[in-house]
C-alpha cells in the first residue's frame, strides 16, 4: 500500500487551487452535513479542512476522531471562517482507527491533569500546546550547541553507569554491575574536568540521575544537565558564556518559534543584560533587611531565596559562596580562602545552574577530600589525571528542564520532559 505524502500541510496554501495533492494526518474533527462531511485533518504542521463527498461517505462510518487518514484530493477555495482555502477528498484511505473513548482529549478541548496527560503522554503530544513545548525543546537544544560550538566546545559523551560517586555520597542510585556495586552518575563532574587536559573546551548535555526524594515541580530523579569544562577559563569567564548561551536561546527562540509561543499562550522575552551579580554576602546584608538574621557560612534554603528572588525576579547571579558550602573540587578566592570562586545562576527564586574554578592542584584536592570525610582511594583513577598537567579550570552544570520552565513560563519541570521520573512515578 502507497502510504507516501506530497506535501505536508503547512505546504499547502490557497494559492494551489485546482492542484491535485495527497497527504496525511488524524482526524481532530468529523461533522456529517447531510450528503456530505467535513473533516479537520492535522498533522505535525498544521491543519487543514477537506470535504467528502459521494461514495467516499461510506468510508466514515464508524469512524472515529484521531485515527489515521491519507487523503487524496484536490485544493479549492473555501468558505469556512477558519480555512482560507480546503481539499475536496477524491479518495480516503484509513490507515490506523483509534479508539474511542481515548484516554485523553488530545485537542484539549476537555482539560487533563498532569497526571493523566504523563499516563498517555504519546497521545498527549498531539496537544498542539503539548507539542509546541517540545518543539520549544529542540530548538533551545540546537541554539545551546550552537553557542558552544561558536566557542570552541566539543561535544562530549560521558559514562552514565560508574564505579564511584562523582559528586560525593549522598543521592546516588546504586545499582548491582555483574556482582559489583555500581552507581548511575549524578553529573558528568569528574569527567569533564579530565578533558580539558586534552581537549581544553568541553561539553555535554544528557540524563543524570538524582536519589532525591523531593515532591516539588523543580526536581526530578532524572534531569538533563548541560554541563561545561574550560581549561584557562576562571569563574567570571565562564559565567559569560552562561549569560550569553541564556541570551542566545531566548533571542532565538523568541525569533523562530511565532506560532509555538502562540500556541503555549507566552510570549518569550529576551532578558535584559548584563545579569546582575550579587555575593552571597549582599545576600545575607539583603536578608537582614528582612530581619532573617544568618551566619556566614549558613545554606540559603528555599524561604531564603524566594525573598532574593522577590527582590530580583530575573535572571542573576549568586557569587562567591563560602568554601564550607561548596563541593571538595571548588577552588577558594585568592584573597579571602574562606571564600569560593562560585556561583549560582537564578531566575527569580529558582536556581538554574552552579558552577565554579576548580582546584587543580592533586594535593589541594587530596585535602579538601578528606576535609569533606571523603576517601581519596575512590577517586584514585581521577586523581592520577591530575598528574598529568591539569590545567587550571571552570564550569557548570545548567538544568535544561528547569530552563525550560522558565522559557515558557510555568512551574512544574513535568510539562517539559516527555516521561518524567520522580519518587511516584517510574512508568510509562
Ligand atoms: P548541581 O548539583 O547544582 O551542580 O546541579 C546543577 C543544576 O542541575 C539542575 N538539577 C536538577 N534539576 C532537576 N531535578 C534535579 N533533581 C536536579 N538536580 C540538579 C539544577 C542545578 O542548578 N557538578 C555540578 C555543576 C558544576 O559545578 O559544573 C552540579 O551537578 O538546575
């Protein structure tokens, strides 16, 4: 059976009166009018009207809305409101029936939870509100590697099953490698930082996994992270070539996708730069403004940024965070060592990315490991590669799902990830 297409349907338009075409899509909608009908076809592009008539009517019983149709007609002018122009159908071919009732109401005519809509996400997808985030998505992925290939970063693929934690203990899923303990990787860390003795300028943008149990709409047990390496780069250098990838996908985006932004209901702004950098020590001064009194040294947790973020409801950067709350790889201030050279990237009260200057020094790290009651033996294997001139380094790891939320909007990182995996939900 031929089941080949002319044309998409944002290929046809009224111009093409009298041509003949075939294509194909589901049925959004079916409405018998006495001898003949009038469907509504979609496809991945668009929508389009054709009208049946004669014997192909009886090819529409029982028929339902969503199964699939190839359509063989010819364009003509048409009087609908909605359509300027329409094809009147000279065969119709069924390619697949879909069931009724389905699941869910993939026009969104009739609203879904969340819940629901992840239970049947593939159908979800021809949401076109659904879709147009996903279609947000690739282009926010191709506009991500497109500035970091501008910037000489070389795309990396780093393991996702290793041997030892790669960001310390806490939050590992473990999982049994042909009799050995093994780990799914919480980031690509210590492997990025090893490239850049050979390759200087890395990144990579993948699945990491998290054993959080956290119900709240910015975590996930598996995220991807768009994470950067960059050897003679310092905390500063690379916190441009965060501000600049931000700009980039939101420029981009705001520029190419016109009907996806209708779509989702939210017009993408470019943020103004640059962002604005304030230390955690203007943010503990600003706290106290709000009579919440901390310590030099305390977390900030999450009651403590939602009032920075009341105060700074954009994108900005929290620098120069202390050394005791910082991972053993990140690297003091030169003239402060309780200082590190750190930061955080922030929309409002959500944290987007961390990232810093590393150490470099193999002796330097061996004491912070310690200091952090973590045993130098299990990270033997990246410690050696330190030996073998590491150069001085920085980076980040950027949560594309969070930055996604942002983009279009919303709250809940589930309305960005086609199959979300958190503590209550491990299928579909
Ligand atoms: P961190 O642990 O802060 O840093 O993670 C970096 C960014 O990843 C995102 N993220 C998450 N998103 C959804 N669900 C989660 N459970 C989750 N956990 C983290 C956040 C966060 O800001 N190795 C360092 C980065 C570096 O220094 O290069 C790291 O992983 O947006």
């Amino acid at each position: 059976m031929d089941i080949s297409r002319t044309h998409l349907i944002e290929d046809l338009n009224s111009s093409m009166e009298g041509q003949d075409v075939v294509f194909g899509g589901w049925i959004v909608d079916l409405r018998k009018l006495g001898k003949m009908a009038f469907l509504t076809i979609r496809d991945v592009t668009g929508m389009c009207q054709v009208i049946v008539k004669g014997d192909s009517m009886n090819l529409l019983e029982g028929l339902n809305r969503q199964s699939v149709v190839r359509i063989t007609g010819k364009v003509q002018a048409s009087k609908a409101k909605d359509f300027d122009f329409e094809i009147a159908a000279s065969e119709i071919q069924i390619l697949a029936k879909a069931e009724y009732p389905l699941p869910i109401d993939p026009i969104g005519r009739l609203e879904s939870d969340i819940d629901n809509r992840l239970n049947s996400r593939a159908l979800d997808m021809r949401n076109q509100k659904t879709a147009s985030i996903f279609k947000l998505r690739h282009h926010v992925l191709s506009s991500i590697r497109e500035t970091l290939s501008k910037e000489k970063f070389i795309e990396i693929t780093t393991p996702k099953i290793i041997g030892s934690a790669s960001e310390g203990g806490a939050n590992l899923f473990g999982l049994d490698y042909f009799g050995n303990q093994a780990y799914l990787a919480q980031s690509p860390q210590l492997y990025k930082e090893q490239m850049t003795i050979g390759l200087e300028r890395v990144f990579e943008i993948s699945g990491f996994y998290r054993a959080e149990k956290s119900h709240t709409g910015r975590h996930l047990s598996e995220f991807t992270s768009v994470d950067i390496e960059a050897a003679f780069m310092d905390y500063t250098d690379v916190m441009n070539v965060l501000e600049k990838l931000i700009v980039d996908v939101f420029r981009k985006t705001s520029e190419k996708c016109k009907i996806e932004q209708e779509h989702i209901g939210n017009q993408i702004k470019v943020p103004d730069s640059p962002f604005e950098r304030i230390t955690y020590s203007q943010a503990l001064d600003e706290l106290k403004n709000d009579d919440i009194k901390l310590e030099f040294g305390d977390d900030l947790m999450d009651s403590h940024l939602r009032i920075l973020g009341d105060n700074h409801p954009e994108f900005y950067f929290l620098t120069d965070w202390p050394m005791k709350l910082k991972p053993f790889y990140i690297h003091e201030k030169d003239d402060d060592p309780t200082l590190s050279r750190s930061f955080d990237l922030q929309h409002g009260y959500l944290e987007l990315s961390s990232g810093g200057r590393r150490l470099h020094d193999p002796e330097q790290l061996k004491a912070r490991l310690k200091e952090q009651e973590l045993d130098p033996a299990n990270f033997s294997d990246h410690l050696e590669s330190f030996g073998w001139g590491m150069p001085p380094h920085s980076g980040w790891g950027l949560g594309l799902d969070r930055l996604m939320t942002v983009l279009i909007g919303i709250d809940n990182v589930r309305e960005v990830v086609l199959y979300p995996r958190d503590p209550d939900r491990l299928k579909p």
